[in-house]
C-alpha cells in the first residue's frame, strides 16, 4: 500500500517511476581549463545550484563533465564520449560558439538532446537541426540592444566594429554590421584580430583616427582587459565602448576600474529582473560561492533546470525528451522559455536582452528603461 502511495505521488509530479529511482545521466560539456576558464567557472557554479534544485524536486541527476578547454576538436570527441559511451540522456553546453557550433551536427548524428546555454553565433540555430536547442540570446540580440541604446541617448553618427576573429566575434562583428547599416550609422572601421595577441595598439590607433561616436568590441576576458587598456593609453574617445557580453560582462572585467568603469556590455540576465526567482538565485550564489553572479550562471543554471526537468519526466529516454523540448514552455530566472522556429532559426528561445554598465568596479542594469530606473551614464567621460 505504501508503495502504491508513493508511485502515485511520483505521477503527480509528472515523473514516471523509471525516473525518480534511478539517476538521470546528462552530459555536460564546459570550458574549465584553458583561456575561458574564469567564465567556465561560472557556468559550472551555476551547474552546481541546478543539481541542488532538481534534488529537491526529487529528480536525482549524474552529471558527466567533459572540458573541452575552448576547443572544437575536444568537444566534439567530448560529445561522441557522451553520446555513445557515457549514453547520456541529454548534453548541456558547450561554453564557446566554436565549440557549439562544431557539436550540434553531432547531436543529430546520434540522436542525442542537446541544449545550448550560453553560445550565442547566430548559425548554431540556423541548420535545420531537430536535436539542438538553444536558451541564449543570439549575436543579432547583444549587438541590437546595444546600438538601440546609444541611439536613444544620444547622436551618434558613425561606429567602429573591433572583434576576435572566433566564431562568436565574426558573428557578433556581422551583426552590429548589419543593425548599423539598417539604423544609418556609418561604419568607419571594421578590424578583426587573432584572439591572445599581445598588442593592439596600432589597431586602436587606426580606428582613433576615424573618431568614431562609438566603439562596438567582441572580446572574452583576457583581450577585453588588454584592449581596454590600450585604447586609454592611445587616447580611443569615443561617445561610447560598447561590449558584446563574454568578456565584458565578466567580475574579471570590472575589477580593472581604471579601465573599465563606464564600459556598456549586454547582458541576458542581472538580478533586477523579474523573472520568477531571480533575486534568489543572486542571494544564493553569492552565500555559496562568495562571488557576484553573471549571465552566464544564470543561463546555465536555466538550462540544466530544464533539462532535468524534461529528462526525468521522460524517463531518459532520448526521443521523449527531444518531444519536450520542443514542445515545452517554462517560466524561471531567466524568464519565459521556449523553442521556436523563426527568422530562419529552429529551436531557438527568443530571449530578452539587458545591458549593463561598470560604475565603480560592479555592473549596474542601465537598460531597458522597463527593468531598471538606474540612468546610464552617457557619453563616455574623458580618461583621466
């Protein structure tokens, strides 16, 4: 009898009996090593708090790490490991837009559900792909939040576009390309260099003598603080440095404050949203990681959340959980959620974007007008 009880309890909560007895595995696929670790961290941190939630809902999930150490070629050997040795229910990741982009055709080779939390190349949703599926905002998202805003604030007549030619770079770099060309901004400069180069001071010198009204860059971490720091010491003035998130939306970032106060980046998510539990998930990762929280743990905490979530309903099984994927809607830190065909994309969540400005050494959300009454500060004052 008590046992009846209780499976009827685990029908209640919409799980099959298969699924709450025994562990869930999924694949998880992260950059821990390696030039992108610091924003790894982050995602992993926010992988530790969604296993914490699902035990709670009594989903009971074994997660199988791979780091790919930003590399295509790793993570695709990751994802054969995990799809056909490990037989995981579902994959989580990768971090980086080149390594996405190089696994998803691996996901529909073996069938496997994959979810994309954080990499944003527009291209990764564009190939038709049933098997593939992505929370993040696209590059067309962070470029368009951005150029929107400082159009509003001011008057900016031209832009230049500085970018790492990675897959995320080249692809934000077209974007802001595109909405500037739409919106008649006149693009004064157009540079692409090799991530981890050691200078780029004559390439900042090149676009100082366009004067730009605005300064567009796609950078993670490491060449975000170094480009920053040349371009104050080559005297870059523009009305505006506009960040494309990853290395601009990163703590590392904003503790530079000599170089980085002011910068604008985009953002998918900051605490002063509305979204159901947000504020929350702020509080606990700052107690348990003594750290201030990002996007990209929030999108990767979204993500394993409903992966499990769809997993253990279910029950492990692969096509099942590709059925709920694509057929779901949920509603959580990172607000609504669902997949959808649009614009040529498949399986794509349309998800709203931010931007958030570095006062002082800590982000502050300036934009939209509708998530915050903080004021931007606009144009960019002179360096000291």
């Amino acid at each position: 009898m008590k046992r009846s009880l209780i499976a009827l309890a685990i029908v209640g909560l919409g799980l099959s009996t298969a699924a709450w007895s025994q562990a869930v595995k999924i694949g998880v696929i992260n950059s821990t090593s390696g030039a992108e670790a610091p924003i790894g961290e982050t995602i992993n941190n926010g992988y530790i708090l969604a296993v914490e939630d699902l035990k709670k809902k009594g989903i009971n999930v074994e997660l199988i790490r791979e780091d790919d150490t930003g590399k295509p070629q790793i993570s695709m050997s990751a994802m054969e490991k995990l799809a056909t040795r490990d037989n995981v229910a579902g994959v989580v990741g990768p971090y980086t837009s080149a390594c996405a982009n190089a696994v998803s055709k691996l996901a529909e080779k073996y069938r496997v559900p994959l979810l994309v939390p954080v990499a944003s190349k527009e291209d990764i949703t564009r190939q038709g792909l049933k098997w593939l599926f992505r929370l993040s905002a696209t590059t067309d998202d962070y470029a368009a939040i951005l150029l929107n805003m400082a159009l509003k604030l001011g008057k900016p007549k031209s832009v230049a576009i500085i970018n790492e030619n990675t897959d995320f770079g080249t692809s934000a770099a077209k974007s802001a390309k595109a909405f500037a060309e739409k919106n008649g901004l006149k693009i004064v400069a157009e540079e692409a260099y090799a991530k981890g180069s050691p200078d780029y001071r004559s390439t900042l010198t090149k676009i100082k003598g366009q004067n730009p009204d605005l300064v567009f860059m796609v950078s993670y971490v490491a060449d975000g603080i170094l480009l920053m720091r040349q371009a104050r010491e080559v005297g870059l003035q523009p009305q505006a440095f506009l960040g494309a998130g990853a290395g601009f939306g990163n703590p590392a970032f904003a503790k530079e404050t000599d170089i980085s106060n002011n910068v604008f980046s985009s953002t998918q998510w900051t605490e002063e949203v509305t979204w159901p539990g947000a504020k929350e998930f702020a509080k606990r990762y700052r107690e348990k990681f003594n750290k201030e929280p990002v996007y990209h743990s929030a999108n990767a905490y979204a993500s394993l959340m409903i992966m499990g979530e769809t997993a253990a309903k279910a029950g492990g099984d692969r096509e099942k959980i590709r059925a709920g994927l694509d057929s779901g809607k949920w509603n959580g830190i990172m607000g609504e959620v669902k997949f959808q065909d649009y614009d040529g994309y498949n399986n794509q969540n349309k998800h709203p974007m931010l931007v958030e400005q570095i006062k002082n050494g800590k982000f502050e959300t300036v934009w939209p007008t509708t998530f915050t009454k903080n004021k931007p500060i606009y144009p960019f004052p002179k360096w000291k």
